[in-house]
C-alpha cells in the first residue's frame, strides 16, 4: 500500500473500527497488515490524535 496523495498510509487497530471507517469512502477491503513484523523490520508508526494509525508505506 502506498500513501497516494495522503500523507501517510491509514491504519485501524481492529476490523471493526477498519470497516467504519471504509463506509465512509464507498466499497471496503479490509486487509491485514503484520505491524508487528513490520515494527521488527523498523517500519515507523505514528499514531494520530484520533487513534488513527499511520505509516509511509505496506509492502506486499
């Protein structure tokens, strides 16, 4: 996943809260992401004021 015209990639700490968020932008996929290998791997993560997650980049 790439962040596109966003600032960072988006991410929510369960699939319900995925899903919310997802309505708001027409059809949702919700994919698993390993964060915990990828904190491993030194991926950064942020968290936003709003609980959201985020980082620069997924890779496959």
């Amino acid at each position: 996943m790439i962040k596109g015209s966003r600032h960072h990639v988006h991410l929510s700490g369960d699939p319900v809260t995925a899903r919310q968020v997802g309505k708001r932008h027409g059809s949702t996929i919700i994919l698993q992401v390993l964060a915990r290998e990828m904190h491993w791997d030194e991926y950064t993560f942020f968290q936003s004021a709003n609980g959201v997650w985020l980082t620069d980049f997924v890779t496959a």
